[in-house]
C-alpha cells in the first residue's frame, strides 16, 4: 500500500497538470518522408496555436517540411529543425538544453500514436530532469502500439544519459 500512494499522488499532480499548464511550444518528433504526416498534423494543429515556436527533431528534409508548414499557412519562421537526432532518445537530448535556455516549461509532445507511449516515457525523464513538462498530441495511426520493453530499455537509456551524458545509442543500435 505504501507504494500505490505515491504512484496515485503522481497521477493525480500529472492530471492537475495536464488541465492547468498551458504549452509554450511544440515538440514534433519527425520521421523519415513516409511519415510526412507528423509534419502535416502538426501544420494543422499548430494553426489553433499562432504564437508559439515549433521544434521538429528528425524530420523529413527540409524543403519537404517547409513546404507543408508553407501550404498550411503556417509562417517558417516558428520553425526550428533539428537533425542531430539518430533516434528517440536523442530527439529528447538535442533539444533540452535548447528549451530549457529559452526558458520554455511546457511543450506538446507530437508524435505518431503507437510510439507515444515511449516517446511519453523518454521525455518525461529528459524533459522533466529540466523542470519540462510535456503534454502529449497523438497522430492517429492504424499500427499497433509498440512493445513495452522498447518503453523500458529506452526510459533507462534516458535516466543513464541524465546520470552520465552517454545516450546508450550504440548499444541501442545493438539490439534491433
């Protein structure tokens, strides 16, 4: 019982928090030009949100996400591009430092639905190590959530780059 406690504490902070914080920016995490349609949610949903700045980390090249954000209106100018990223965990660990010196403490998290529940896992730990709270947008898909373990090893991976710098990506690369 002491244990189901903290964990209903957590919940209920994180559900207080989900109705009360409001974002100030937008974290996509990008795929590769097949999965163009993270870019092109993201356009539209940032369309509701006109003033804040938009993260996207892996993404489809440049020309390509810049002409869907263009089409839908959206100004290129709110658009930060990042590709230092070679995976999930370093989508996280290329842009904290980022966020954070922009003093930036909220961001929606944009990512495809099957890969939410570990990309949720990853940036609560990179994130919330620097006091960023992130409220998660899903891109519907029809695919199956991913596997638990990938949850698992990449969260651990997340508190080992929190503890040492090190993203564990080589031993990640390792075990696809």
């Amino acid at each position: 019982m002491a244990f189901v406690l903290p964990l209903i504490i957590w919940w209920g902070y994180k559900e207080v928090q989900n109705q009360f914080v409001q974002p100030q920016a937008v974290v996509v995490l990008g795929g590769s030009t097949r999965r163009l349609e993270r870019e092109k949610f993201t356009a539209e949903f940032v369309r509701q949100h006109p003033n804040i700045p938009i993260w996207i980390t892996g993404g489809s090249p440049p020309r390509f996400t810049q002409r869907v954000f263009t089409k839908a209106g959206v100004d290129p100018k709110r658009l930060h591009l990042d590709y230092e990223a070679v995976d999930t965990v370093t989508n996280f660990t290329t842009l904290v430092d980022d966020l954070q010196a922009r003093g930036i403490k909220s961001v929606y998290l944009i990512t495809s639905d099957f890969h939410m529940r570990r990309a949720c896992v990853i940036g609560e730990i990179i994130l919330g190590s620097r006091g960023i709270y992130l409220k998660p947008v899903p891109v519907p898909s029809e695919k199956p959530p991913e596997s638990i373990e990938k949850s698992i090893r990449d969260g651990a991976r997340a508190i080992l780059w929190i503890a040492t710098g090190y993203t564990g990506v080589d031993a990640a690369k390792n075990k696809r």
